[in-house]
C-alpha cells in the first residue's frame, strides 16, 4: 500500500508544479514602478521637435503613456484598440515614440489614425530604460498624483480595455 | 563531403560575426567593473543571457547606460541600485536574499534536506529488513559457510 502512495504523492506534487508552470507568463516582468511617482524626463514632441512635454504638464490629471514603434509588429495590432478606445476620451493618452524614425512615425499616424493627445520622442531609448520598457508597445496609466498605477506589457486587446483600463481610470478620475 | 565542409566552415564565420561589440574604457580597472557588471545583467528580452552576451537592442541599450554611469564615475552599487529601480530584482542574476527571493536561496538547501532525509530513511529500513530476516542460528551457521569457505580459498 505504502509502496503505491510515494509515486503517487510524487506525481501530484510534480503534476502541480507542472501544472502552474503553464500559467506562468515569464514575459511578463512585474514593474517596480507601480505606485511610485513616473521617471521624469522632458522630451520633444513628434510633431515639433522644439517643443517638449514632460510628466508634470500633466499633473492633475488622469494620462496614459503608450510606448510604440512604427517598427513594433504587435502595436500594429494594438493601434486599432487605441484608435477606438481613444474616441471615448475618457483620459488623455500620451504616445512615447521608442527608438524610432520620426519620418516613419509621422506616416504611421497619417496613415492609420492618431489616438494620441500628444506623442513624444525616445530617438535613443533613455526615456525607456527610465521608465523600464523592456519591450513595445507598453501602456502605463498614471494617476492625478503623478503615480504609477498600472503597467500592461503586450498589446493592449479590446478586452484588457474593458476588464482594465477602463475601470481602473473611472476610478482614478473619482480620486482627488 | 566538400559540401559538409563548407557548410562546416560557414558556422565557424557566423560565430564571428554574432560576436557582441562592448565598450571600451579608458583604465582597465574600470574595464574589469563594466565587464563584471553587464555579465551580471539579465536581458530582459532574451531572458537567459545577460547583457554581457546578447545582441538584442534593448542589452545594447542598457551596455552604453553602464558605460556611461561608469565613466560619470558611478559605482556597481549605484548602478544595480539604478537597474532594480526601473527593472526590479528580475534584472539581476544574483538576486538580493529577501522574503520574496527566500524560496530561490534556500530552495537547493530544502531539497538537499528533504533527500537526505529519504536517503537514511531508505537505508533504515533496509537494515532493519535485513536483521528481521537472520535469526541467531542462521547467523551462525552463515558465519561457519563464510568462514570454510575461506579455508577453502586458502
């Protein structure tokens, strides 16, 4: 009897492991930034490289960074999710322009439609190492205060929109 | 044949030319700390290479962040300190031992117990299987065989 329980307590044990290792997600790399204030940085506008934006233009208010590339596969895929969920402007969305060509840029916004309020340029991908971008498109949402208060690596899919994004800024709009 | 060598020889060229291009500082002491600290530096792309090995852009990227701490006369703390702030612990092949990273440390060590534990507990009961089995007589006679039977070799 006692011979038959080892492997089986065994199995399980090893079918457990086995068994959370599939829900894993080892590309998903949890940020330090959550609820710490967001890396400032100054950088110029896409569409006018004298003028710069920087986070604390944006105090007060609920805003989201988007870090994309016009060289990036999957914010192709992301950028239709955007260009809908920017429509609803229920907060204002900032593009990060990470390491990219601002000709190539610009055309990607001309031709596929621009959901950004405002886009800025990491030409050599500083900005990104400060804010711990590992790789396109990310999307950070950043509270009143200035705080980080959710990181989404990947591509943003209409539902992490729904289940997400937009309960978590109907939320951080009620905070003061 | 003259075909396998070709193709043979084609590996050895691409070997050479993935090969991943580091900076170079000024002193060698200070070379020695930048190599020590991207050989240290998990790519986060890639995420079983440090930034010492890969090729990826974003390694790329965070080699000329070391150098440049390096040559701005920052230390290895100051730039692990750096690197956790924006990328967490996960950055770091040799992880701090905290709560979070106790299972990771002391893991090897549970197991180790756990094996030894298995181990006298096998030998255990194979001994006291053993004894159960020989009693006083057939102890004896075994020791009488044993004993002719080295006569014999003699």
């Amino acid at each position: 009897m006692f011979k038959y329980i080892i492997p089986l307590v065994l199995f399980i044990v090893l079918a457990v492991f086995l068994a959370l290792g599939l829900k894993l997600k080892p590309n998903e790399i949890p940020s330090p930034l959550l609820n710490k204030p967001a890396p400032v940085f100054s950088a110029p506008k896409l569409n006018d490289s004298n003028v710069k934006l920087s986070p604390t233009d944006l105090k007060g208010k609920v805003w989201m960074l988007n870090v994309w590339a016009s060289w990036c596969v999957s914010c192709r895929e992301e950028h239709p999710v955007l260009n809908q969920f920017a429509q609803q402007k229920v907060v204002t969305l900032i593009g990060l322009n990470y390491k990219d060509d601002p000709v190539a840029a610009k055309n990607w916004l001309s031709t596929l439609g621009n959901p950004y309020n405002d886009s800025v340029m990491d030409a050599d991908g500083r900005i990104g190492i400060d804010w711990g971008v590992y790789g396109v498109p990310e999307t950070f949402v950043i509270d009143k205060q200035g705080i980080v208060r959710y990181k989404h690596t990947g591509p943003v899919t209409e539902d992490d929109v729904n289940t997400k994004f937009l309960r978590l800024i109907d939320k951080l709009q009620a905070e003061s | 044949m003259f075909n396998r060598l070709i193709v043979f020889l084609f590996f050895l060229v691409s070997a050479q030319v993935y090969a991943v291009d580091t900076h170079q500082l000024p002193n060698p002491e200070q070379q020695k700390t930048y190599e020590s600290i991207i050989s240290e530096l998990r790519c986060l792309v890639c995420q079983n290479q440090t930034i010492a090995d890969s090729n990826a852009e974003l390694a790329a990227d965070l080699r000329r962040q070391v150098y440049d701490m390096l040559m701005q006369g920052k230390s290895k703390d100051e730039i692990h300190q750096f690197m956790t702030e924006r990328y967490g612990d996960f950055v770091l092949y040799n992880p701090p031992f905290k709560a979070k990273t106790g299972f990771l440390w002391l893991g090897p060590v549970l197991f180790l117990v756990i094996g030894l534990i298995m181990i006298i507990w096998f030998i255990r009961r194979k001994k006291q299987a053993t004894v159960a089995v020989v009693d006083k007589d057939k102890q004896e006679k075994v020791r009488r065989l044993l004993a002719s039977d080295n006569e014999d070799r003699s």
